[in-house]
C-alpha cells in the first residue's frame, strides 16, 4: 500500500496559539482526493493509496522533526533506518509556504523522494540544481507579479503601497517585485514589513507591541497596496487593525477604531482570508473590495457534497476535526469531562455551511485544487509507471517513484474532473495560471469571492490578462470610482509633467504646454508640437486644421477691390471712347492723340490685370500675375514719359535753329514706348526663364492659417520689375517736374508731374508695406496700389480734358491751345 505523505501548514500563529480553521479544508481536499482515487478502477486498479498528515508547525527545527519522522518512522528516531512498518512512501505534498517547503525539501532530497509543494512561489529555476526532486503545483511567481503589474496599469495606479513579512520572503518580494514597477513607471510610496514572530508570552506586552505597530502608511495618498506573505501576514494586519477594540474592551478607554482602511488590498496567491477563532473581533469588511490573485481553481464534481457530510464521528484517527469543530462552533464535544446536558456541547448536527468564510468556505480554495491536483499527479505516475512494467513484475518492486531516469510526472498530461488539463513544465511548475477575484464582504463577517479576470500563460500574450471592471464591489469609502493611487493629480491635457526635485519621478508638477504645443492625454511627459497645417487651440489640448489664406471673391474685401476694378475699368473705357468720340478736337490732337489712346487702353489692362491676384493662386495666374501687371504698367509708365519728352521737345523744337526739331513728332514717343516696354519684356523673360513663380503654401508665419500663395520664384527679379517700374516714373516725374512751367499751350507737363507724383508716392509706400504683411493683406495691398497709381494717372491726366470736353466745350477750340501766355 503506497503512501502519500501531505504536511498541514501553519495551523498554529505566533501570535496566539489558534488553529486556522479555514485550513482544515487542505486535509479534507487531500481525503476527498484519495477516496476518490481508490473508488476508481481506472486509476492504480488493486492498488490502495494512504496517506499520513502531519503538522508541519512553523519553527524550523520542527520541521525538520517532523520530516524526519516521516522517513524514518519508529518509536525512537533513528536516522537512516527505517523501522516499524514497511509501507513505501511515494511522495510528499507539502508545504503551505515557501520556508517549509524549502526545510522540507533539503532532507527530502537526499534520500531521492519526490516532494510536491502546494504553496511554494518561489523560482523553481533556482531549485533545480540543488532539489531535483521538488516540483510545484502551482503557478509561476514571476507571473503573478506580472499580473499585479499588468493590473496596476489597467487602473493608472502609479503610487503603490508594498506590506510583506518580516524574513527572507519578503526580502525577495521586494527584490523581484520593486524593478518591475519602475520599469513601468510605478513608484513604490511605502514599505511595511509584519514582523509575525513576538518573543514574548506576555500578552499585555504582546498587546502594546501590536498597539504600537505603525499604521501612518494607512495615511499615505497611496490608496492600492500590494499585500505580499501568507496568510499569517494578513492575520498579522487584522490584529493590528483590532488591538484598538480589544483594548477598549479590556481597559474601557477610548480609542480609534478603524472599520474601513479605505485602500484597495492586491493580495497575491500566498495570501488566504482566513482568521483564527480567537479573531472573530476582526473586521474582515476592512477588506472590503479587495483584488486577489488566487491559483486557479474549479468546483469540483462532489466535493461540496463531501464536505456538507463531515461529521465529528465521520473520521476515526482524524486529530484535527475534534479541535476544527469545537473551534469554529464555539462549543465542546461531548466527552466524560464535558456531559451531553452541557450548554456549550456540540450536538454533530452543525453544519458547515454556517461558519462565515474566513474560518471555513465550502466551495474549494486555489490551495485545496492544488492538493487535490498533486495527489492525482503521483497517481497518475505511479499508474503509468505500473503500467509500463511487465505483467511477471510485482508492483511491491516498484519502489520510490525517483527510482525512474526519467521522472514520470514529467510526462504526466491529464485532465482532472473539472476538467483542467494538469501538467508540469521542465521546471517542474505546474503549466497553469491564476484567478483574479474581488472580495465582497457582508456584515455577519462572511464575504463572497467573485472571480473578475484571470492570467493565463497558455494563450497568446495579447489575451493573458483578461479583466471584467464592471463586476468589481470597491471599498465603500472611495468618493471616485475607480479609486485613483497617485502621488499627486493628474496633469491634465494641455500640461506636462515637470519632475519634482528630490522626490520620486512619480511625484511631479504640473507645466502649461509652451507655446505653440499641445498634449491630449493625461499625465504626458512633454507637449508635442501640432502637425504641418495644424494648430493648438486655446487650451492646448488639441490640434485644429489651419484654413486656408488667400484673397478669395467670398470676401468682402475681394468684392470691393473687383467692384473699383470694374469701375476705373469703365470709367477708363467711357473716357477712351469720349476720346474717340472727340478725336478732331483740337485738346485730343494736341498731345499725340495715339499716344493718349496707348496710355487708355494700358490703364483699361492695368486696372483689369489685378483681378487676377483675386482668387485661389493656381500655376496660370502665379506666371501671369506680376509680369502682365508689369508689362503693362510699364507701357502706361512708358507712354507718360513718352508725352513728357514730347512736351519738352515740342517747347525746344519752337526756338529757331534747333537741333531737336528733326525729333519732333510721333516717332520720337513711339520709339520710346516700344524700348521700355522690350526692356521690361526681356527681364519678365528672363524672370520666368530662371526662376518662375509658382504656387505654394507658407505653414508657418501665420498661427492659424496656411497662406496660399504664388511664391515669386526669386524675389531680385520681382524687385527688377518694380525697379523699372518706378525707373521709368522717376524719370518721368524728373522731366515733367523741369517742363511744368512751359507756356500755356504746351503745359500738359504740369498734370503729368503730379500724376507722377501720384504714382511714385503710391509705390514707394507700397515696398514697406508690402514686405510687413502676409498672406492675403499681402494681396490686398498690390491689388490697391495699383489701383491707387492707375486711378492717379487717369484722374490728373484726363479729368481736366474729360472736363473742357464735356462741361466747356467753349475750351476745346484751336484760339485756346495757342494763346500766349503773358
């Protein structure tokens, strides 16, 4: 009859001598297990399987006793022989935590027998070497911790709490766990240690010891706490939290009695909600809402059942049920010390279902599935390796399990009756992963688990974490929901943070995006700047496209310049056909009447060409707009001069013998005319030849516009063009400023000097102005400036002859042109 041997761990605390009464199920778990086992007859058929529990305690030096008292079982312990009963051991499911687990392990080793922890995190990596024969069934501790962290960022929990034990345990909690957050961007706001062990028996100083034990982290700003250990550190924690009501009841003073810590607990597997008898002044609804990675677990098919049937009789030589039962029924089994009449007598009709969840749950815990998996593992093992061997072969010859090269719960695949597929990995962990559950707790001190995620290491990365936030009960005492665990408030957009000297980088202040930057999240590091063709909007959390700029005809000032260009284009168009009309008149003739018509029809082009700045610039209009608007104001420029010059020699050509009367006449003005209009056609040439101006868009001068523009292609040959522009006015401004006091009859000069005027003051206003402004203002004032300098020349030049035309014909006779001054 092989035997498997479980060690019951830490029914005993430090503090207070109790039993855990919640861990009565890991017994009751490994019973239902092997029941279950021998009733099978697909399982080890003709084979019994029987088990030893012993109490593993919490003291090393016991656990190396009791260990020992498994291997070498007599009434005397004599190391290394083995004496009373033969019965083989096969294995060893034990302990609760990774210390005795560890103990346990280095006897166990030496002597080749396999041992199956059922509590134990700790890196099987480490192990391997030094304990081949310790295996797990449980999950991976790294992936738990990547579980918490991933559960932290779910919530934006970036300022945590770490409580854990006092001891090595804790020392490599702190170790793994710490680098992991800051990798992350969490920072670690506190670290409190439980120191379970009080060498004292004394409990009025064990009392004032907890008393005084520091609960100021419980003030911290940090509202999620990662609760690290075993269930002894959360035992330890409850205690603390009910010394203020033992104390009022044993000294009747006042104290602060806290009924909720307001705080989301994270505990980790390890950790069981379960108190001793002698806490029932706890307050379980302090942890209330909490979130809990337990080991993954199903019902199993009977097992409440099983459960529902435990009786005080049901066991004979169990040692345990007899102090379970008068424990959590506060009551007495009947013996001869204690009669049947007996207020406080156990009846055996009590029933479990009863006792609230922290000292005894129906349903089966993440530890008891692991129990339950272990014993069917080894009898999974011990059933293939039966099955491997001859049918002449005894099974009495078997031996230990570890007798195999190969060991045979390696190559254990099995599905339990949940349904779990059971395996274990090279490191000899169990291929599972973990529950995430929320601890709802009620007023009778009983609480509910609620499974609300799960980490699974068997699917693909992206779905391991899987979460349901809406099934979550929080701690009552959270004004927002979800509960937020920062340093300090989230920078909201529109700011970035600026870290905070001395403090940690989860601690910062809040800055105002600069300038021209924006941030829409949350908590962002620094602003970033907005996109081509975007900008931030006034709070600067946003980025809103740039319209476009340009002179469209939608505007109103588009309208208005188009309306005045249409207008001194009429108006341009009336007095050349007035001419027209009047061309035998003596004040038509007198100055060059073809040149008079040339200058019209330049000024009609003039004041038409700046409808072509209007509008969306396109590839036509950016080649057409300033060389026609040049070309053709040159000829009106180059006809003024050319009526200037003719004046003059007109007035030198009268005088007697002169050498400038061969050049009078309408050749002289006409050659004039077509060498500055060539001249001003040869650099547009050379303008478009070289560097043509083009469409394009400026990002940038404007904040929140983009200007669509014609880009001149090169600014020194736009500027050749209005210099020769404004060459030819000075000119003729020069000439006709020297001619304005010729005689009477010859003193169109005097008009044309202050049309030139005119002009030259419109355009060299014109320079400042244009270069100070942008986009479609830019436009605006080319478009005015030629309408401004056309409008001039028309209005001094031919409103004084539209005048004697129209209003004095009286005027327009030769006797009038010819008339002396005197």
């Amino acid at each position: 009859m092989p035997y498997i041997e479980e060690f019951s761990s830490h029914t005993v605390t430090d503090f207070g001598s109790s039993l855990i009464t919640k861990f009565y199920q890991h017994i009751l778990a490994l019973v239902f297990a092997i029941h279950e086992i021998n009733r099978n007859p697909n399982i080890l058929p003709n084979v019994t399987l029987g088990f030893h529990i012993h109490d593993s305690y919490i003291y090393l030096k016991w656990t190396y006793r009791t260990t020992m008292d498994l291997l070498f079982t007599s009434l005397e312990l004599v190391p290394n022989f083995k004496c009373g009963t033969q019965k083989k051991m096969m294995g060893v499911i034990g302990g609760y935590s990774s210390e005795t687990s560890t103990d346990m392990a280095t006897l166990l080793s030496r002597y080749k027998i396999p041992q199956f922890s059922f509590g134990s995190f700790e890196s099987a990596v480490d192990n391997q070497t030094s304990l081949p024969l310790f295996y797990r069934t449980v999950p991976q501790e790294a992936l738990q911790y990547e579980g918490i962290v991933q559960l932290l960022l779910h919530f934006s929990w970036k300022w945590v709490g770490l409580y854990t034990m006092d001891n090595e345990v804790g020392d490599r909690f702190l170790q793994a766990f710490e680098p992991m957050l800051s990798r992350k961007g969490i920072c670690v706001a506190f670290r409190e240690k439980a120191v379970i062990q009080i060498m004292s028996d004394d409990i009025n100083f064990i009392l004032k010891y907890l008393f005084s034990s520091n609960t100021d982290f419980l003030d911290s700003k940090a509202n999620a706490i990662v609760l690290h250990g075993e269930s002894v550190t959360l035992v330890w924690l409850a205690t603390i939290f009910a010394v203020p009501t033992i104390l009022m009841n044993v000294t009747g003073s006042d104290y602060v009695v806290r009924t909720s810590t307001g705080k989301v607990w994270i505990t980790t597997a390890q950790i069981d909600f379960a108190f001793s008898i002698t806490q029932k002044i706890s307050n379980i609804q302090i942890f209330h809402g909490a979130l809990s990675f337990t080991i993954h677990s199903k019902d199993i098919p009977g097992f409440h059942r099983f459960l529902q049937l435990i009786k005080p009789s049901w066991a004979k030589g169990d040692s345990f049920i007899k102090e379970f039962w008068e424990q959590v029924f506060q009551c007495a089994l009947p013996d001869d010390i204690n009669p049947m009449n007996s207020e406080e007598t156990c009846t055996g009709g009590e029933r479990l279902e009863t006792v609230p969840a922290p000292f005894f749950e129906m349903s089966m815990t993440g530890h008891s599935y692991s129990i339950y998996n272990a014993v069917y593992a080894i009898a999974h093992a011990l059933h293939n390796l039966a099955s491997a061997r001859t049918n002449h072969r005894a099974m009495e010859d078997v031996g230990s399990l570890a007798s195999l090269n190969v060991p045979p719960w390696k190559r254990i695949v099995f599905n339990n009756s949940a349904g779990d597929e059971v395996t274990f990995n090279e490191h000899g962990e169990l291929k599972g992963g973990f529950d995430i559950t929320n601890l709802v707790t009620f007023p009778n001190k009983s609480y509910v688990r609620v499974q609300i995620g799960s980490l699974d290491p068997q699917v693909p990365l992206s779905k391991r974490f899987t979460f349901n936030e809406d099934r979550i009960k929080w701690n009552r005492n959270f004004a927002q929901l979800p509960p937020l665990s920062l340093c300090n408030d989230n920078c909201k957009p529109g700011y970035s943070k600026k870290k905070k000297e001395g403090e940690p980088f989860c601690c910062y202040d809040c800055d105002a995006c600069p300038e021209g930057k924006i941030s829409d999240k949350e908590d962002v590091d620094s602003c970033m700047t907005c996109s081509e063709g975007h900008y931030p909007n006034v709070r600067q959390v946003q980025c809103i496209p740039k319209i476009p700029n340009f002179l469209s005809f939608a505007e109103p000032l588009s309208m208005i310049l188009a309306f005045l260009a249409l207008s001194f284009s009429l108006i341009t168009a009336l007095v050349l056909a007035n001419f027209v009309k009047y061309k035998d008149t003596p004040i038509v003739k007198a100055n060059n009447r073809s040149l008079t018509y040339c200058l019209l029809i330049s000024l009609l082009l003039c004041f038409l060409c700046s409808l072509l700045f209007i509008g969306k610039p396109n590839k036509v209009t950016c080649l057409l707009r300033q060389t026609t608007f040049g070309i053709i104001f040159s000829v009106a420029v180059s006809s003024v001069l050319a009526k200037t010059v003719t004046v003059v020699m007109a007035f030198m050509a009268s005088k007697p013998g002169n050498i400038f009367q061969k050049w009078v006449g309408k050749q002289l003005a006409w050659y004039i005319v077509i060498f500055c209009f060539f001249v001003q056609i040869g650099i547009c040439a050379l303008w478009l030849a070289s560097s043509p101006p083009f469409p394009d868009v400026d990002m940038h001068s404007l904040r929140r516009e983009i200007i669509v523009q014609c880009n001149e292609g090169s600014a020194t040959m736009f500027y050749c063009v209005l210099g020769y522009m404004g060459f030819l006015a000075s000119v003729s401004f020069m000439v006709a400023f020297l001619a304005r006091k010729l005689p009477d009859s010859f003193n169109e000069a005097k008009f044309i000097t202050f049309s030139m005027l005119v002009f030259c003051s419109v355009w060299l206003s014109f320079v400042p102005t244009y270069l100070s402004t942008q986009g479609r203002d830019m436009v605006a004032v080319e478009i005015f400036s030629i309408l401004a300098s056309g409008a001039g020349l028309l209005g001094c030049i031919f409103f004084p002859k539209c005048y004697i035309i129209i209003l004095r014909p009286e005027l327009n006779r030769r006797e009038q042109l010819i008339r002396k001054k005197h």
